[in-house]
C-alpha cells in the first residue's frame, strides 16, 4: 500500500469522517475514493478553525484533521496552527512537503522547521516504513498531556512509496491520563476545607476531561462558588446558584466581587496564565493550582500548592478526600454563598439592563445578546464569539446552561476565526444549533468562507454586528479617523451571503431582532445555512473593573 493510501486507512481507524482540506494534496482524491468526506475551504486558516471547532466540540474524544499542499499551503496555515496552540486544541496537520531532492533549497517551505513553535510536536514522514510509527506517535500526543496541534509533514515523494507493513494489526490509538499524587491530594483537600471564602477557577481542562459533574459535586460539597476562564466557559452551568460567571477582557460583577474578597483560588484544569483575556488573581490570595502540565505551575503566579493530574481524576480524588473527611464544614454555606451571588448579580444586571433591553436605533448589541439568548434553546445550541466587541459584549451576559455549549476562545484573538469553530462544532454535533457572532471587521477577513457553509451544507446560523466601524481599536485611532476615516468599514453583509447562495437578513429594528433569529434557526433546520446581519450602534461600554 503506498503511503498516500496508508494515510487515509489509519484516519478511517482513528475515527476520522471528515478531512478539512484546501487543495493540491493526493490525500484529497484518496480520502475521497476510500470513504473519508473532504471539506473544501477557500482558505487553510478558516480550515483549520474548522477541525478546531471539530476537536473542542469533541472534547478531544474526535480529532479535527486538515491536509493541505506544500508551499504556499503550509504557509497560509500558519496562522490558524498559531490559534489553535494558544488555546491548546489538539488537531492533526497533514501538510504536504517538498520532495526529499529539493529539502532545504530556497525558498521551498518546510512546515517541520517553521511549525516548531506552535505544534505540540511536529515531524516529516522521511521514509514511507516510518509512516504508521509515527501516525501511532502523532495520534498519542493527541490524546495525552495537555492538548495541541500535531504535524506529520509527507514528502511528495514520499506519498507514492509503499508503506511495506500491514495496516490490518493497526488500531485507535489509546492516551493516557495522568492521576494525581495522593499527598497532594490530601494537602489540597485539607486547604479547601480550611478556606473561609474559597473561589474554583475552573478552565478547559475540566471540559476536555470531562469533569463537569465532579466539578458541580465538589462546588456544591465545599459550598464554594466557582467562575470559569474564557475557554472553559460552560464547564459550571450559569445557572447555577454558585456560578459567577466566566473572566475574561470583561467579566461579570460576581466574578469582580468574589476574587477579591477570596482567600484561597482553586484553579482546575486551567494555566493561571496572565493574559488581557483573562482575569487577574489578586495579591494575598492563596492560589491552588490543578494541572496535567507541569510547565504551568509557577508559570505567571506564585503557586502555593500544586497537584498534577487530569481534572476529572483530580477532582474525583478531592471529592472522595472531602467525604471521606467528613468535613464539608457548615451545612448552610452553600445557601449563604448563593445568596450572596444572587444579591451581586442583582446588583450588576440592573446597571446593564437598560442596555440589554434597549430599543435604540441602531440596535444597541448588548440587546442582541439578551433576545438571542432567550430565543434559542440554550441545551442544544452551541454558540461562539469571535473577536473584539462581539467576545467583549457576549462573554460576561450569554449564560450557558451545559458542558460546550459555548466555544470561548482568546489567548490569541484572530478575527474571524469564530466562523470556522461554528462549522466544525456542526460537522461534530449536527443535532445542535451551531452559531457564531461576529463583527464587520471580523467577517470581512474571512467572509467569502460563509460559501463553505453553503456548499458543504453545514447549516450553521452566523449573526453579523455591523455598526460600520472598527469601534473597539476607535480609542487608538483618534487622528488616523480624524483626518483619515481610519476607523470606518463598509458593506451589505445580507447581500454577501445571499449572493454565496444563502438564506439571509438585515434587521435595523429592535422589534425584529426575535423575530429574525426565529426565522433563521428555522432555516438552519431545513438543513441550509443562514445569515442575518444587525445594523448596531458603536457600543463603548463594557463590564469591565479596573
């Protein structure tokens, strides 16, 4: 079998339908011929965005693959590999390499050197018998340690060799996970216990993991309330009388008040890393940190307390410690602490209210929010932001309800990459209604990929704030606007997508708002993609506490 072959036989064992690619490849024809779906983008880095959104949905259980030519291929990937490794998201990169003749002949690209910084681990097949060794190596790394993109580079020549072993002994490759010390654990328990104002930071390890429900058992044992970073948004139901809601660049007023006053932070399944998508840890906190990587502890903060493991093993474990203890402390905290959330939160929404409500023209986003997330069905829709204003408005107010029904994304921002997420959380979840909201600005990076959804009939519903302006970089642009109109963007959004075969609608009025989405999921659910484009207001405010 040559090697091209081999390739597309050890995805189909792996679990593999869908082959995220741009062409030239052979392994696009081959995957077509063997029974592997290609999904044809128009370009690699909303491709990549597309397996992302695959794996996250996923949980990581199903790999996000994407394969494209050498070259020019390889280099126009780069940036969604870049994204993908901020955010730790674990897809397989099939580039094609330059034939082994012309290897390191200028200018030939290879993505081996160039990828070393932002993949996990990244490695041409230089002889074809190496091939199902390192497939085996690539999909382990997937599914153990911390999540990250993988590239196994295939020479052109490479491709038609023959692999010379038989796939017929090769099987899904297992990972591992990692359980936590128990001294650790009993240290760490014994510090939970002792907390008076206990905040859990949770991040998307517990997603990944899997860990919801040891989370919400130990929250509700310890009585302690619980805030999510922006990627792990959705590990802790919103709803939830401990939830504070999710820190990111803007936060919510319960997050603000609790992390302040906390004496001990429990960080589970996060990096504790300093970023401006994230919140701050204030000084004279205790910080506990639970992680499956060991490079993150001590990394930004210091770490009073360490414990090494996967979330769900690691949380498993302190909730047995905590019974077994018998020592979950007063029996009337939780009611206390919640209510206490509730009269923060009551707090902070009345302030925002009149702008989640209002009925000014242009639409205030801020009302956007609010009537999309009473309209759909929160259980069974997954929703992302992309970047600026719509990550900014949406993080602190949409409320999610169950595990990855919100895709959050964000230590690298790269706008537009909110459209892809949606397509791959479709192609990995087509039961649920599938949405990304994003910007002018944003749309008009990747806007011409809408026609993927079409062609490919991914009926994903996209939602367009148009207020025809970069409002979010205004404050760094005051001369370049002044003399220049530096800040504005223009187009008729509604019209792009139906001109790229969509459904579509552009909606100024506030009384419209509901209707239109309603309009639009029902579209969706006949099987076709839909777009629906707000005419906004530049929006300055946000839930922010500096």
């Amino acid at each position: 079998m040559k090697a091209v072959s081999a390739v597309i036989e050890i995805l189909k064992k792996e679990g593999v339908e869908f082959l995220v690619c741009f062409p030239a490849t052979p392994l696009i024809e081959e995957g077509a011929v063997r029974g592997v779906r290609p999904i044809l983008c128009r370009q690699e880095r909303v491709g990549i965005a597309i397996a992302d959104g695959y794996s996250r949905v996923s949980n990581g259980r199903r790999i996000g693959v994407f394969a494209m030519q050498q070259g020019p291929g390889a280099e126009n990937a780069f940036p969604g590999v870049a994204q993908a490794y901020a955010d730790s998201v674990p897809i397989l990169l099939l580039p094609q390499g330059e034939a082994r003749r012309r290897a390191d002949i200028p200018p030939s690209f290879s993505a081996v050197q160039n990828y070393q910084k932002v993949t996990k681990w990244a490695a041409q097949v230089n002889f074809a018998d190496r091939l199902p060794g390192m497939m085996r190596r690539a999909f382990y790394l997937l599914r153990t340690g911390r999540p990250g993109p993988v590239v196994v580079e295939i020479p052109r020549d490479v491709m038609v060799e023959e692999v010379g072993e038989a796939l017929e002994d090769y099987g899904p490759v297992k990972g591992n996970r990692i359980a936590p010390d128990r001294d650790d654990v009993r240290e760490v328990a014994a510090v939970l216990l002792g907390a008076k104002r206990l905040v859990i930071h949770a991040g998307q390890g517990v997603l990944y993991a899997e860990a919801w429900q040891e989370l919400r058992q130990l929250a509700e044992a310890l009585g302690a309330p619980v805030m999510t970073t922006l990627p792990g948004k959705s590990a802790f139901p919103e709803d939830h009388p401990l939830s504070l809601g999710t820190g990111s660049h803007t936060t919510t007023g319960p997050v603000h008040h609790f992390l302040q006053r906390a004496d001990v932070v429990f960080g589970v399944g996060c990096s504790f890393t300093r970023t401006l998508f994230g919140v701050d840890i204030p000084p004279g906190k205790a910080i506990v940190h639970s992680t499956n990587d060991p490079a993150d502890v001590n990394k930004d903060y210091r770490i009073d307390y360490a414990v090494i493991g996967d979330a769900k093993l690691v949380l498993r474990e302190l909730l047995d410690e905590v019974k077994r203890r018998g020592e979950t402390g007063d029996p009337g905290k939780p009611q206390e602490v919640a209510k206490e959330v509730r009269a923060v939160r009551g707090e902070w929404m009345r302030e925002w209210m009149p702008r989640l409500t209002s009925d000014e023209v242009p639409l205030n986003p801020y009302r956007i929010v609010w009537d999309l997330m009473h309209t759909v069905d929160r259980d069974n829709t997954i929703i992302t932001h992309d970047s600026g204003s719509p990550r900014d408005q949406m993080v602190p107010f949409y409320e999610t309800t169950t595990p990855r029904s919100y895709i959050g994304w964000g230590k690298s921002t790269q706008l537009g990459h909110g459209l892809g997420l949606a397509m791959g959380a479709k192609l990995a979840d087509p039961d649920k209604l599938c949405i990304n909201v994003m910007g002018d600005a944003a749309i008009g990076m990747v806007g011409m990929d809408f026609e993927t959804a079409v062609r490919n009939q991914i009926p994903i519903l996209t939602i367009v704030w148009n207020n025809g302006a970069m409002a979010i970089e205004a404050p760094t642009l005051p001369v370049a606007t002044e003399r220049f109109g530096a800040k504005y963007l223009g187009g008729d959004y509604a019209q792009l997508a139906k001109a790229l075969g969509s459904y579509s609608e552009r909606v100024e009025k506030p009384e419209e708002v509901v209707p239109s989405i309603r309009r639009a999921i029902q579209v969706t659910k006949d099987g076709h993609p839909a777009l629906v484009e707000f005419i906004t207001k530049e929006e300055p405010a946000f839930s922010t506490f500096s």
